[in-house]
C-alpha cells in the first residue's frame, strides 16, 4: 500500500489558549456548555486535521501522534495540551464521525499517559485566542502517516523528513536567560528598573526579546516597497523565504555585497569560496550541527544525508584544519560572501525580506592566539560594524543593541563590556547566562526595530571558545609548540536582503514623520532622471543624459511633466532633472534634489551638469559603483510589477 497521510499538526507553545463556540455546523459533536467555553495557560496547543485514508488504522494513528506529542512536551516542558480540532491544515478531510472518534482516541491515550488535557469542541465556529511564546521551539508541524500497517507506521516531519532540531536549539528552548539594560555609565539595571523614557524602541526590543513572538500577522511596509520599486518579489514557484530579484533589485544586492567584501579586505580579510551543502554525518560537522541554534535544509544523494549550509563557518573551519598557521600569521581572516545560507525558519515568520530561508550572508571568521586578541578584535570589529552599517544608511539611532555573556565571562571582563557601552552611547540590552548553552562566550547584535515592532538582527560578531578544538585548527606559536587558536565569527552588516528590509522600513517610517524617504545615492537604481518637457525637448535630455555622471535614465513617456515628476518621487529618484526651452536654450538644468526636499515642497536648483556630476561624485564616493542594467528610456523597459 502506498503510503499517505492521515493526521496533521501543529503544536504551539503558548502563554494561554482560549476559545468561544459562536454556532454550530451540521457535524457539529452535542457539548455541555461548560464546554462551549474554554481556557488553558502554559500549554502546547495541538491545532488537528484528521485526514480520509487509513480509517480502520485509527487507535495506532492516535498512538503514534501521542508520541509525537510527548516528545515535544519534553522539550518544552509542559504536561497541558488543549487539543484543538483545525480543518484548514488539510484539504483532504477524514469524515466527521471518524475525525471525532481519532480525537476522542487521542485526549483518552493523553489522559492516560498522565497529561492535563483539554479538548475544544468539533464542528464548532468557534473564536480563539493564542499567546504563542516565541522561543525557537514553540512552533512547530507534524505529519503522521500510514504506510498500512503497524509495523510500517511511521512518522514523518516537515514534507517526508525529519526535522532536524539541534541540541542548541533546545538547548536555547530550556536556556535561562538574565535580562537586564546596561547604561554608558555601566548600571546594569533589571528592565522593570529602568526608565525607558526617551528609548522607546530599546523598550519595544525588550519586549521582543523576552516574549520572543518572531511570528508576523500583517504585511509589513517594507513588502509593498519592494514590489512598487521593483526590487524584489515572492517566487510562487520556490520554497517560501526564497526570493525573486529584479535587476534594480540585483543591483542594490550587488553593491551592498561589493561594499561589505571591500571592508572585510580593509581588515586583511581573505576572500574564499567554499561548498554550500555539506555530509551530516561527517563526525566534526554532526557535533556543530549541534551547537548552532538554527534548523537546517537536508537532502538525500548518493546514499548520503546532506544539509545546505546555513553559515560559512564549515567550509572555512575545514579549509583552517588543512591550513599550515604560524602564530606571525595571526590574527588570521578569511570571509566569504555566501550566496546562499540556508535556515528552516518557522514559516510564519517568513514575510518579505525580514526573514527568509535562502539569504546572503557576509561571513568573516577571525583566529585569534589567544583570549587578549580575541577581545581586542572583537573591539575592532564592533566598530566596523558600526561603520559599515552607517554608510549603509542606517545609523545608531536606527538599530538597538544586545550583548550577550556568560556570567564568568562579564565578571572577567566588566570594564570591557561597559566601553561597548560607551561606543553606541545609549543603553543596551544584556542577556546573561549562568552557563555557555552554545560555543561562544560572547556575542553582539545590532537589531532594527521595524513598524510592527519586530527585531531583526543585523551586524554580530560572536566569540568562539569551542570550534578550533572541534575541527583540530591549530597554529604553531614562538616556541614551536601547537595551540588551538580562539575563533571571531562576523558578519559586518548581517544577511545583505535584511540591510534592505532595513533601508525600506527606515523610508517607511520617515515618510510617516514628514521626512522624505531615499536610499542613499550610492545605492539608488536610478540616480538621475531626465524628464524632457516636450518632444522637441528629447535631443537635449539625450545628450544632458550621455554627460551625466553616475546611473542616469530618460522619462519619455507621453505622460504630463507633473505626474513624470509624481512617478519619479514615487521611484526615490535622488535627482530629477526637468529640461525644457530654457535649459535647452542655457544648457543648464533645473534640478530637485530630493534629500534636501519636503513632502509636497521639492528643492528645486538650477545648475550645471558639472555641477550636477560633482554633487553625485561626492554622494558615491568610496563607493562601489555598476552601471544601470535597464534601458536608459523607460519606454524600452519591460514591467516587472
């Protein structure tokens, strides 16, 4: 018998779960009224589809659910379960009287094994609430299907697989964590003791951390951006969290990954290039498998269980074990532009560019000779962080700060951790740990704080204690003796998509304050629009345009001078050059300059187009540069929206 599926599910971890029956449906069970209500806190809500095959194999159904069940309350730690009857996880429903039946089966075998068991009527409109809790453990999907008999039951995760869930993971699920905001003058003060008055999105990022509710319930502002600028869209025909990029899109990507490679190389970085998957059961790898909080891709070939790589830090740790090192070679970088890191996220949280399952991840690893440098890089690189994100266009009032340490690692180094402190010049998030759950004793993160009041990682840079003894790297020291090295893992802007998740939700939120929303010159699609006045108008905008410096195009669309000049601000266009009689007559141009504009009150300026040519050469300089990969008219250029 073929197999198929016969129960669906998906388990929540939840702050409390309740419901209301609002009316019944012609398969609706009879309920007392004590049930028509119904409330639990600190419980796994376990929302069920029963599904139509496998009817006669109900009681091993329900059994081997149970143990699926079990299973995750023993991460979790929890012995509540609301059962939650959910037709909309299966298109292919069992009939109500065996659905009913499969759920009774499974609140008595729950009963059974000791569980406190609640059950939500079937057949019921009914309204709910959920408080989902948010830690990386706290969503999660499960298939259970039938391949005809007992003895080929099995279970199955995640489309056929099973879910690979790394001890870090849990590990991160049981983790108890010390909140705490440490101020430039080094209080560290619990958050229920601070003042948050004038740091409200320090407050909102407090709020995030603690409660951890990564999933999304609207579309963020950034989504509609991404469509209306043609930068990036949803791919239908891909797994969800892997994007489609337009050419403005691949451009914008292309120079963020150019800017943050030329960094790293100002540090010393070498670039390399290493594989993205990986054999699962290569006895180094599965052990950091392991110690790394983040769900992986795995795929089968040649006999082989391989996962997609979801860092750079396997093929760079490898390529160290191989490497003869001196210790006048440290400190030692290597950085790698990954295109693609791989990550299973949680599917509700996948929405636009704040998080996805294929992203580009700038990748540095530094090998330090010992604790002293480890540190003193660790400082170095904070502060390139801090740069690199502010010529990205996103400054410290933009992003708020974590910091995160073991316990012995902040009594140590006190005064260390305080001057970070002192760097961003504002209060920060301290997340403190009585023990090392993971293989770094200290770690940042620079986190937006966007208008659903999510955070979003960007810039991090982690101190690994671990690594260098796990995949035998070693270096040779003065006296000819080996030593394990200690091991920076950086990323100076984080995942390339968020920096631009970042930039459109910055625009959003400017828009909202009456500030006029850009990218920076150096990363706009468009630099320069040319907007002839008339069809006589169009030679000179031609040749305005072949002496314009940096990424120019020509509007000459028969639309009115007013709504080329509305569609231009609708695009961010930094310059907009209007040419009419006059200029055509003068030679000069008439030019909004957009960063220096009100929302319905441009600055407009007349110059010179080597005037015009000087200003962009300042905004760009230092900057990577490409050319526009679209027709420079936009009549000539297909819609990708």
């Amino acid at each position: 018998m073929l197999e198929s599926d016969i129960m669906q599910i998906l388990l929540i971890h939840s702050d409390y779960i309740e419901y209301e029956t609002k009316r019944s449906t012609p398969v609706a069970e009879k309920i007392e009224d004590s049930l028509k209500k119904g409330r639990m806190e600190e419980a796994l809500t376990v929302f069920v589809a029963v599904e139509k095959n496998d009817e006669d194999n109900i009681e091993y159904i329900a059994k081997k659910t149970t143990q699926e069940i079990k299973k995750v309350t023993e991460q979790v730690k929890t012995n509540r379960i609301m059962l939650y009857p959910y037709a909309h996880l299966s298109s292919s429903l069992s009939s109500p009287e065996f659905a009913i039946e499969a759920l009774k089966m499974l609140e008595k075998l729950l009963n059974e094994a000791s569980f406190e068991v609640k059950r939500a009527p079937f057949g019921w409109y009914k309204s709910f609430t959920i408080k989902c809790k948010g830690h990386p453990l706290s969503e999660l999907s499960r298939t259970i299907r039938s391949s005809g008999g007992e003895d080929k039951c099995v279970t199955v995760i995640q489309q056929g697989k099973e879910e690979v869930i790394s001890e870090a993971l849990k590990s991160e699920a049981r983790a108890t964590s010390y909140w705490h905001i440490l101020t430039p003058e080094g209080e560290l003060l619990k958050p229920d003791e601070f003042d948050f008055a004038g740091h409200g999105n320090l407050q909102k990022f407090v709020n995030y951390e603690i409660h951890k509710s990564r999933a999304v319930d609207k579309i963020p502002p950034h989504v509609e951006l991404m469509r209306r600028l043609e930068l990036a869209d949803y791919e239908p025909g891909s797994d969800s969290g892997n994007m489609r990029f337009y050419p403005k899109g691949r451009l914008v990507k292309s120079l963020l990954e150019n800017y943050v490679l030329d960094e790293a190389a100002k540090k010393g970085a070498m670039e390399v290039e290493t594989p993205i998957m990986y054999d699962m059961n290569h006895p180094t790898l599965k052990k950091y498998l392991d110690r790394f909080p983040a769900r992986q891709y795995s795929i089968e070939a040649d006999k082989k269980q391989l996962f997609l790589r979801f860092a750079a830090c396997f093929g760079q740790f490898l390529m160290n074990h191989d490497m003869t090192i001196s210790y006048r070679n440290l400190p030692l970088r290597m950085v790698e532009l990954t295109r693609y890191s791989f990550r299973k996220e949680q599917s509700g949280e996948l929405v636009g560019l704040r998080r996805l399952r294929a992203f580009t991840m700038p990748d540095m690893h530094t090998l330090c000779k010992d604790m002293e440098e480890a540190v003193a890089q660790f400082n170095d690189q904070y502060n390139m962080c801090i740069n690199v994100l502010a010529k990205i266009g996103l400054d410290l009032n933009d992003y708020e700060v974590a910091i995160r340490f073991t316990r012995d690692f902040y009594e140590e180094n006190r005064d260390f951790i305080v001057n970070l402190v002192k760097t961003v010049n504002k209060p920060v998030l301290i997340e403190l740990w009585d023990q090392r759950f993971f293989y770094f004793v200290l770690k940042f993160e620079f986190n937006y704080i966007d208008a659903m009041d999510k955070a979003s990682a960007l810039s991090t840079v982690q101190i690994d204690v671990e690594n260098a003894q796990r995949y035998g790297i070693k270096y040779i020291d003065s006296k000819g003796a080996e030593k394990r090295p200690f091991i920076l893992h950086c990323s100076p802007s984080g995942a390339i998509e968020r920096c631009i998740y970042a930039l459109l939700e910055k625009g959003n939120m400017n828009s909202e304050k009456g500030i006029v929303p850009m990218l920076p010159v150096w990363l706009s699609p468009t630099q320069v629009r040319v907007i002839p006045v008339a069809g006589k108008h169009m030679e000179f905008a031609e040749k305005a345009a072949s002496e314009i410096t940096g990424r120019v195009d020509i509007d000459d669309r028969e639309e009115t001078v007013g709504k080329k000049i509305r569609d231009a601000g609708k695009d961010w266009i930094p310059y907009v050059a209007v040419v009419g009689d006059e200029e055509q007559r003068d030679g000069n141009l008439m030019v909004t300059i957009r960063s220096e504009s009100m929302p319905n009150k441009p600055t407009n300026i007349k110059m010179s187009i080597s005037e015009l040519n000087e200003r962009i050469a300042s905004d760009i300089s230092g900057y990577p540069f490409k050319r526009n990969p679209l027709s420079l008219k936009l009549t000539e250029r297909p819609r990708f929206v």
